[in-house]
C-alpha cells in the first residue's frame, strides 16, 4: 500500500431530494450508474461544449446522510460551487463546500487504500489507477506514505489526462481531454449543458486534437505548458511529464503530417514521439489503420 493526498483537489457535498436529478441534468455522466461504491466520472460544460470542471462523483448511503461528494480540482472549486448555486433555481439540494475539513486521497501504486480512509472507492477512469478517498482533514497524517508527485508519474505512465495540468479548463472539448474515452460522457442519457455539442462530435468524429502520451527522446522532459510544434508550425501543447514521459494536448492530423514529412516533433525545442497506444484509447493513432482525414475520431 503505497497512499498520498492530492492537495490540489476540493470536495463539494450535493444533497437533499432532488440532488440525484440535479446531477443528472447538469453533468456528462450517466448519473444512474453512481451508486455506494460505484463512483462516476463527468464534467460540467459550458453550452458551447467546453469543460468548465471534471470531477469524480461518490454517493453516500443512507446511514452516511445520501446525497454525493463531488471530488473536484482545488481552483475550479469556486467557481463550480458558484455555477451549481445558480443552476439550483428551486431544486430540493442543498449545496456545501466541506474542502476545508476533507482530504482527497490516492493510491500512489495501483494498490489498495486503508479502509479507515473514510470513502473509499475504485477510480472510475480505470481500474490500474487503483483507489481514492475521501476522508476527515484531521489525523490524515497517519495515513499518508508518498508524495503526490508519485502517483502523477503513475497516472503519467498509464496515459491519465489531469485538468489544469494536461488540458486548459474553459476551452478543451471532453473528447480532446478524453472523456469519452475514460466513462466520462453518457451517450445515452437525457439533455444535459452541452450535450449538442459533444453528440455532433461524437457522430461527426470531429475531434482532430487528443491528449496523447509522448516519450521525450533524450529522456528529459520539458516544462509542462510548452509549444509542441514540427517544422515551425504548432502541434499544441506538452502537459505534465515525469521519468522521459509526457503527456501532450496535439492535433493529430498535423502530427501525422509533420512525421510523413520527416519532420521530428518538439516540445520547448525537445524532441519527442508518441508513446505506445494505452489500451483503454480506442481511437486510431497516425500511422494505424483508420486514421485518416479525420484524425482522432471517436470509435
């Protein structure tokens, strides 16, 4: 057992009668499939389709006082609170900000958590990544063995996108941070914010630009935020790195372009590849079959 706190993340209680409906109107997921010990995955868009805030979603039970735990990034967390506020119009759902007195832990290494770590609960994203929990800020302490920056190049390794590190809030669509691909996008339910947007790029496949992971070919990765470009033309842009791995927000079709040219890749003037495919990416990466004038369309 290898557990860490994630001290950039914030927890949002949403309870009350009408709290499972609110989600469900509001969010990505499929809110049904939210159960104790089933957590879910989503995000909240902007109606132009743009990630505002993507969360994990952990019901409590009955004896626990219902309603949901919103495990949220620490700076998104006002500004999510503020949005929910206003969505509630009269909407049975009380709505409270506990980050001051939660901690948000992690498994460091895919192993499982201590079971006095209060709400524990498999990461929906995938089952690799291990636990987290949700627990009491005070006598924390006790619990924690590694460092946060541990479990990053854990999540790095297995091609993990984090918001705010590996993909800009505000202006990247849920395929672009790979939400459809990790369990984060129903297709299948009801109107939610956003939702047009997101089903005409599922239908059309539009989504050229994917964070993908790349493997820096001297082993030093650049810093996280800097151009990707080929032979002067920009690609987008590297995330979070650790141990020679990157993880990079980069239109496809113009990667593939560049590498047909024999152009090699940089990132801060570094050069880098794609790594191997991760397992859980269903969709084609240039050089495979399927990829072709649409890059990176959704499967």
């Amino acid at each position: 057992m290898s557990a860490t706190r994630l001290i950039d993340r914030g927890v949002i209680r949403v309870s009350g009668e009408d709290a499972r409906d609110f989600l469900q109107n509001l969010v990505t997921n499929e809110m049904d499939e939210v159960a104790p010990g089933r957590a879910g995955y989503g995000a909240l868009l902007t109606p132009q389709g743009k990630i505002i805030c993507d969360f994990f979603i952990v019901a409590l039970s009955t004896e626990d006082g219902g309603g949901f735990l919103l495990d949220t990034p620490l700076l998104q967390t006002a500004d999510l609170m503020k949005r929910l506020k206003l969505y509630k119009l009269r909407a049975k759902v009380a709505l409270d900000d506990l980050t001051e007195a939660s901690a948000v832990l992690a498994s460091a290494d895919g192993a499982p958590l201590p079971t006095d770590a209060r709400f524990v609960y498999e990461d929906p994203r995938l089952p690799e990544l291990g636990q987290r929990a949700i627990a009491d800020a005070a006598g924390i302490d006790s619990l924690i063995d590694a460092e946060p920056e541990v479990y990053h190049a854990r999540r790095i390794a297995l091609g993990i996108p984090a918001g705010g590190r590996d993909f800009p809030y505000g202006n990247t669509f849920p395929h672009e941070a790979l939400l459809d691909q990790l369990g984060g996008v129903s297709f299948k339910k009801g109107c939610y914010i956003g939702q047009e947007v997101v089903s005409r790029m599922q239908h059309r496949g539009t989504a050229r630009t994917r964070v993908v992971p790349v493997v820096f070919d001297e082993g030093i990765v650049t810093e996280t935020g800097a151009e990707a470009t080929a032979g002067g033309k920009p690609l987008g842009t590297i995330g979070s790195g650790a141990n020679g791995k990157a993880l990079a927000l980069l239109r496809l079709d113009r990667l593939a372009d560049a590498t047909a040219a024999g152009q090699t890749p940089l990132g801060g003037g570094l050069a880098f590849h794609l790594a191997e495919k991760p397992a859980f990416i269903r969709f084609p990466f240039p050089g495979e079959p399927g990829f072709g004038a649409v890059a990176g369309a959704a499967l």
